[in-house]
C-alpha cells in the first residue's frame, strides 16, 4: 500500500521572511524489542517480512532539534554539536526523504542535542528510539514552519513513514503497545511504508508484559544492522524465511491476542534464534551471541520447565530480552539475580516493559500523548 503524503504538509511554503528564523521541537521517544524480526529489505528501505513488536519505556532517547532558517540550505545538521556522531547518515537520509515531502525543512540548517536513557556501553540498539525521535522532531519543526497544527494521528502516521527512512525499525517506535510493520493480510490498513497500532487487539496481560533487559556484551556489534539486512538479499534460505515470517506473524497476533504465553514464548524464541541462524550461515554474516547469551538462554528454559512464566527474545546482539507478566516480577527479580546476572557485563540489566509511546518535551501539549 502506497502512503499518501498528509495533506496538512502540501500547503504552500510561506516566502523566507514569513519563516520563522528559529524553532525549537523536542520529543522523548522510547526504543521497541520485535518479536517477529524484520531482516531483508529492498531499496526505499522496505522490509521483506512483516514484523511485529513491543515498544519499551525505560530505553528512551530525548532529543531536541533546532532549526535556523538559512539561505543555503541542505542536509545540514549538527548532533551534539559534532558532524561526526554515527547516526548523521541516517538522519541526514531521513532529513533529504522529508524534505523531499515537506519541502520547507529544507529552509534550515539542524542542531541536535540527543541522549539516550541507557548507558551507550550496555550494547542496547539507539536506532529505533534516535531516529523516531529525530521524525518526529522534524515534524513539529514543519507544523511551526508553515503554523498549522495536524491531526495527532496524521501526524504519527507520517512520523512513522519519515522515521523508517532512518531506520526501519524506528518506524514502529512511533507508537505505544504493539506494533505492526509491514503488508500483511493480517493487520487492516497494514503497509510497508508506515507502521500501525495493534494495541487494541492485544490481550491485557501483554499490554502489561515485562522486559528485563540482560547485557551481556556492551561492546559495539562486528556487524551493523545495515550489512545484517543486505546478507537477506542473497541468503539461500531468503525465501523460505519471507514464508516463515508472515506464518509466524499471524500466529504470534493471535497469541497476544489470546493472551497466550506459551504459543507467544515458542514463536518469540524461535524468531530470535532464527535470526542469529540466518546470520551464522551466509558470507557476509556473524556470530554475534557470545558464550554467556547461550547459557542465559539454557537457564529461562530451565526454569520455564520449572515453571516460571517466561521467554526471551535476542536482537542482533549478543543481549537476551527476557520477557514475562507483570505479576511474575518479584519472582524473576530473584531468579536474575541468582542465575542470570552473573553473565552479564558488570552485572548489568535493564528493567523495562511495555510502554506508551513517544511524547513532546517541548512544553507543547499535544493530543496524541501517552497513546498506546
Ligand atoms: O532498524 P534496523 O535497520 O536497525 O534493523 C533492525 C533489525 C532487528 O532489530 C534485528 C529486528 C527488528 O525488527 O527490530
């Protein structure tokens, strides 16, 4: 499906001097763990697979932009006041693609100030909170550009769109609860340019669910997601993988709706195992999980056979989201601490769940805040 660019964003560019010479916009907005991974994507960043996820709460990054009016414009921007910082290309890809719709940002010059709630060292991916942050920044930026206020839920869905551009993960950032990215028959109004909100379907106990976060390596990846996602464009199990993804998809949104955690446990471990398989055995690919990922992964099964409620989930990392209901909290705490924490780097894990979503930090009330 096609997005259509928000009418609210076709009005016509005011002349320089009725631009504002100066705006400010800051949002906060949170990162997201997917339970059915997106891996592969063809060019104008579109995923191969459908993906679905939770975003997070306590992983979040504030960001404010500020933008000067210049009479040279381009994709200048300044991120912590350096030209160098990691994230300059996909933000400046996000930038040139909003641009391209929206055309008055390309009117001003960007300063960035950005930080992430998490340490940089615990190794837990900024990607998807930065880059949401930076779209939606970028947006209230137009809106007091061409002085017009957008519907909330035009205005996140064209965030959505824009922050993919970045990073495509981001793209599910831009909503609390759950969320779907990608065409699939599944989801109404499902695309691959924009992600939408399930929350609504999905079961209370997984609008409550907990994620402890175990680091087990801070250190930065050997591969980048980037080089991770061109390997999908020639892997000998690339289409089986497409087939794979869009069954688990729709067997994972019945799960959450079900409030199933068994059925959701199974199909989460087998997405993140699946990854790291698909990463192990093409040219090009990693081993990116380290000694003490597998023994934390012995030990959740373990202790689920035991019966504790819970399951994991891996990104493209070495660290192991470890997932259960709110009530078994007290219980994990222990069980972290005793058999878990001792292979994670300085003892370190996050304590996280599921969130709300993104909110502005400018002083600028907006409706669509804490939406999930
Ligand atoms: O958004 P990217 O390009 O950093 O890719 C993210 C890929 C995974 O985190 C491995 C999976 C996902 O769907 O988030």
């Amino acid at each position: 499906m096609n997005h259509k660019w928000s009418p609210g964003f076709l009005e016509p560019i005011p002349s320089s001097g009725d631009l504002p010479e100066v705006i400010t916009s800051g949002w906060q907005s949170p990162s997201n763990i997917a339970l059915v991974k997106y891996w592969g994507k063809l060019p104008g960043q579109i995923p191969l697979t459908p993906s679905l996820s939770m975003t997070l709460s306590a992983c979040f990054t504030r960001t404010v932009t500020e933008a000067v009016r210049s009479d040279r414009p381009g994709a200048g921007i300044l991120i912590n006041g350096s030209a160098g910082h990691p994230f300059l290309p996909k933000m400046k890809a996000l930038l040139t693609f909003l641009s391209g719709q929206i055309p008055v940002l390309a009117r001003y010059r960007y300063s960035v100030t950005t930080q992430n709630s998490f340490p940089h060292s615990a190794g837990i991916a900024s990607s998807a909170s930065g880059l949401s942050a930076f779209a939606l920044c970028l947006l209230g930026i137009a809106e007091k550009a061409l002085r017009i206020c957008v519907p909330a839920e035009t205005f996140l869905r064209d965030a959505s769109c824009a922050a993919r551009m970045g990073s495509g993960s981001a793209a599910r950032s831009v909503y609390g609860g759950w969320v779907a990215w990608g065409q699939t028959n599944a989801v109404d109004s499902a695309a691959d340019t924009l992600a939408v909100s399930v929350t609504h379907l999905v079961h209370p106990l997984f609008q409550t669910l907990r994620d402890t976060i175990l680091v087990v390596s801070g250190k930065p990846k050997s591969l980048s997601s980037s080089e991770g996602h061109m390997t999908m464009l020639c892997h000998p199990f690339t289409e089986g993988r497409i087939m794979q993804a869009k069954g688990r998809f729709i067997q994972l949104l019945e799960a959450i709706k079900a409030g199933d955690l068994p059925m959701a446990g199974m199909l989460a471990e087998a997405e993140a195992l699946t990854l790291h398989a698909l990463l192990m055995t093409t040219p090009g690919g990693d081993i990116l999980i380290e000694p003490g990922t597998l023994e934390i992964i012995r030990r959740i099964r373990k202790a689920r056979n035991d019966g504790l409620p819970i399951f994991f989930s891996i990104d493209a990392g070495p660290n192991v989201h470890l997932l259960h209901p709110e009530e078994a909290s007290t219980a994990v705490r222990d069980f972290c601490a005793t058999e878990l924490l001792p292979f994670c780097e300085n003892g370190l894990a996050v304590n996280d769940g599921c969130g709300r979503g993104p909110f502005r930090i400018d002083g600028v009330a907006y409706e669509g805040e804490g939406r999930v």
